[in-house]
C-alpha cells in the first residue's frame, strides 16, 4: 500500500491499514523544534509505550496526533485521516481517538454519569437512554458504577482518572491515547489505573501511552519508543529495550527511572 | 423626621407615593437592563475568547467603546445624539415617545449596552480562568467549539464569577440614577422633586438613600444565595462565614486566577 496517498474519508479505515502513520513529522514552539522529524507507525491493537527524559517531545506528539496541537510540517495519518489543515472536522476524527490526561481533566460541573454521556450524546448524537447503559457499562469495567451520582471532586485521584478512561471509552474510540496517565497520582493508585489499562490492551485496543511506569511497559508494550530532544532515538520490543538498549541516551534514562 | 412623605404634593399625591413610583422605574431599568447587559455581555466575552480573529476583534472593541466612555456621556449620546443620526422618520418617532418610554428606552439602551461590556469583561475572565485542560478534554471527546463552550466552559465560567456579576448587578443598579439627567423620573429625580417642593432635602434624600441601601442588602443576599445553590458538589470546602464564602474565590483544582 502506498502511505503517500491521501486517504479518503469516506474509505474508511481497512483492518490492514495502520491505526496511525507520522512521517517526518516537525513542531516548533516559536523558534524551539519541539518535534524533529518523526517516524512512527502503530498497527491497530498494537500497545505502544513512549518513554524519555522530561521535554523530550512525547506530550508534544502524542496530542499532535488528535490535533489539540498542529504539526508543522511532515504528515500526519489517524485511522485512515490525515490531519492537516485542510480537514473539515476534525471532530469527527477526534470521536474516533480517546485521549486520557495527567491532570484527568473530567468536566467538575457534571457528574461522573454525566461525564461519560455528554460526548456521546452531544458529539454523537446517541439517544440519552442508550448513551446511559454504555456509560454504565463502562464504568462498571472500571469498576466504580456506585460513584455514578458523584461530582469529580468527590473522588479520588485514581478514580477520577478511571472515570476518565471511561468517558473517553464510551465515545467506542478506535484508539486511546494517554499522557502520562499515573503521574498525578498518589502512589498508593497507580496500580488501578494500570490494572485497567491492561485489561484495555488485552482486549485489543490501539494504545498509545506516554508513561514512566517500566514495570507496566514491560508487561503491556508491544513495543517501546524512547524520545529524546525532540526526536526519536530507538524503538524496539519491551524486551530487547530493557535488556540492552541501543543508545547511550537509552541507557543513561534507564539507568535514572530503574535506579 | 419621615412625616413630610405623608404630605401631599402638587400633584395630589403623597410624597411617599412619588418615592415609590420613582422606586418602580428605577427597578425596572435596573431589571431589564440587567438581562440586557448580561445577555449581551455572555456573548461578547465569549466572542473574546474564541479562535475566530474577527469575532475575538469586534468583541474587543465593543467592550472598550462601551467601557471607556463615561455612562453619563453614554446617557447624552443614546437621548440627544442617536435619534438624529438614525433616518428622519425613526428619529421623529423615537423623540415622540410619550414622557416616560422617551426617556426610558435610551437609558435602558445606555445602562444595558455599558454594563454589557463589564459583563464581557467578567465572562471573558472566568473563561481565562478555567484549566486549559477543560478546552482540550472537550476538545479531544470531539465536541465542537460551539458545544465546548455551552456545555463546558461557559457553566463552570459563570459559577466563578458570581461574585464579580454581584458587583455589577450593584453597579446597574447605582447607575439608574444617572438617567434623570435625560429626563426619567426614577428615584433620586423623584426625591429631587420632593426636596425642591418641600424643601426637606435631608428628608427626601434620605428616605431615597434608606431604599437603596435596603435593595442593594437584598440584592447581595439573592447573590450570596444562587453563588450558594451553583456550587458544585465537591469543589471548594464551605468558608465558615456566609459574607467569606461569597468572596472565596472558587477555582476549579489548576485553575490559576
Ligand atoms: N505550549 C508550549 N509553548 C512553548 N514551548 C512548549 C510548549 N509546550 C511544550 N513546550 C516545550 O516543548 C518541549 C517538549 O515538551 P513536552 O511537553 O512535549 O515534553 P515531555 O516529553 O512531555 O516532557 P514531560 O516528561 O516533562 O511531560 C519542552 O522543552 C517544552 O518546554
Ligand atoms: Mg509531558
């Protein structure tokens, strides 16, 4: 298949096709190359885990892949879309990518219930009733359907954070981005995030997941790609990076997050 | 002290009821205007905020015209200077409106037009105040940028500026006065015309003070009471005197002021 065609709407995705292509993608902030020419491909159902130093780039890329920010040149391709300025809707590509935050980001004013159907009902236009069983449905998987009346604030960090794995799930995204989806959480936490990120990768899910979590990379990552300044230096199986890493950049983070 | 309100003026009627009958147009400018400003005021502080450069620059120079320019100035411009520049018919209709509307619809027009750009100024500043994060989690669950702001931002907005929109039902509120200068017999011309009949300027200018400092205590305990009812469950730990926890500034958690 020739990746330099534009894919059109309207095709939609094929199965063969990659979940995501970038190629030689570049992003300045100002004067600054946050990104510096990346090639990356994701196979659907692949799990792949982004790792390096702080300021690396991996925030920069990964929301350049549902556009929240744009990329300055190279081309980026998104289940079958290719985001560039052109595109009409882009909001329609974004009902199709779920994005998991830090900082969680659920809507404070409404609750969990209603965290998790608004997307649906508003961006999707699914029938309130229908939008509420899925919404339960979900957060029964995240385990915490009994918080559904509840307000964010109201919750722990982890469960703000599986709430927002939720909501992003109940949009039935055909990709789940997260940004460091732990980060912000106490340690006593991460596991039921990560818990529920597994089960997320073993039903086959498209991820692609920016964490310092090794331990959960070594256990779910199809593959791991380590960024640093801006680029991406290695990207190999969760074994073959661990044990021996091509770079000495590789190996000097290592050596900082497995102390 | 009070007892020349019971007096009947030179048209019949007890002072008292001029008072009274000032009070009424004086709350009626006061309530419609506000919807007005407020209505108004929504949408141009929304318009400064949004991506589209046009909407962001017309809201901008709507708040600094209608902010900078002295509301008495305002109150001139709408009742001497607009019916002659609009067509000669809608002039001459406009200046025939019997006495009380003549005055009335330009100084609900000056009051709510003025007190619409602070509004802007309000909304555009509890917009800047949310988390980026909020704009973007919508953004990211495809919401469109119309959906983002009505069903996320503009609630959560709205909730932290409660106390500022306080201010500036206050503020409409005040600023009713300045229309006796067109003409419209609200509650400080009416004490005016008592004192000039009676004489008893302290009298009838402090009864007219007594009503405003009551309305406006009502006015402030309506706020504290809806700042009360929208606060999400969740958020802020209640401050421990009511008139504190109207202050409290309530961010959402990352917000930064
Ligand atoms: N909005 C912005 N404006 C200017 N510079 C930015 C902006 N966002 C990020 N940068 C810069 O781009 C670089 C990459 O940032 P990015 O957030 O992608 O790093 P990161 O790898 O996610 O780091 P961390 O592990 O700390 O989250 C950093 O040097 C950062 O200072
Ligand atoms: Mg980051």
């Amino acid at each position: 298949m020739n990746m330099h065609l534009p894919t059109p709407r309207l095709a939609g995705p094929a199965q063969a096709e990659p979940a995501i292509v970038l190629e030689g993608v570049t992003k300045f902030y100002g004067g600054f190359r946050a990104l510096n020419h990346v090639d990356l491909e994701v196979a659907r159902g692949e799990t792949v885990i982004i790792c390096g130093p702080s300021g690396s780039g991996k925030s920069t890329l990964i929301r350049c892949l549902n556009r929240i920010e744009t990329h300055d040149r190279g081309r980026i391709v998104v289940n079958g879309h290719e985001l560039t300025d052109a595109l009409k809707d882009i909001a329609a590509v974004r009902r199709e990518v779920g994005m998991v935050f830090q900082s969680f980001n659920l809507f404070p004013h409404l609750t969990i219930l209603e965290n998790c159907m608004l997307a649906p009902v508003q961006a999707r236009g699914i029938s309130r009733r229908e939008a509420r069983e899925t919404a339960m449905h979900f957060l029964s998987k995240v385990r915490i359907p009994d918080q559904a009346g509840k307000y964010p604030g109201q919750l722990s960090g982890g469960q703000q954070q599986r709430v927002a794995i939720a909501r992003a799930l109940c949009m039935r995204p055909q990709v789940m981005l997260f940004d460091e989806p732990t980060s912000a959480l106490d340690p006593e936490m991460v596991k039921e995030v990560l818990d529920t990120m597994v089960g997320l990768a073993g039903e086959g899910m498209t991820m692609v997941c920016v964490t310092h979590e090794m331990g959960f990379a070594r256990e779910v990552a199809d593959r791991v790609v380590f960024m640093d300044k801006g680029a991406v230096v290695e990207q190999d199986t969760p074994e073959r990076f661990f044990s021996a890493p091509a770079s000495e950049r590789a190996r000097e983070f290592l050596r900082q997050v497995i102390h | 002290m009070f007892t020349v309100l019971f007096d009947q003026g030179s048209d019949g009627r007890m002072y008292g009821v001029w008072l009274l009958s000032g009070l009424g147009w004086t709350l009626s400018l006061a309530f419609f205007g506000w919807w007005l400003a407020f209505a108004i005021g929504l949408v141009v502080g929304i318009g400064r905020t949004v991506e589209n450069r046009t909407i962001a620059i017309l809201s901008r120079v709507y708040v600094e015209v209608f902010r900078n320019i002295p509301v008495l100035v305002q109150m001139f411009l709408w009742y001497f200077v607009v019916p002659e520049l609009l067509p000669a018919s809608l002039g001459t209709w406009i200046k025939q409106m019997p006495p009380p509307w003549g005055a009335f619809f330009p100084a609900l027009v000056c009051l709510s037009f003025y007190t619409a750009a602070r509004v802007a100024e309000q909304v555009r500043a509890g917009l800047e105040a949310l988390p980026a994060g909020q704009r973007e989690a919508a953004a990211a669950l495809g919401l469109t940028e119309r959906r983002t702001y009505w069903l996320v931002l503009v609630p959560q907005a709205l909730r932290l500026i409660v106390p500022s929109l306080t201010s500036e039902v206050m503020g409409i509120y005040k600023n009713t006065s300045v229309a006796l200068t067109i003409g419209l017999l609200e509650l400080t011309a009416e004490a005016r015309q008592i004192s000039e009949e009676t004489f008893q300027t302290f009298a009838a200018f402090g009864a007219a003070t007594i009503i405003y400092l009551m309305l406006a205590l009502a006015a402030y305990q309506l706020m504290s009471w809806i700042d009360e009812r929208a606060r999400i469950p969740g958020t802020a730990p209640p401050a421990r005197r009511k008139s504190l926890r109207l202050l409290a500034r309530r961010l959402p958690e990352g917000a930064s002021p």
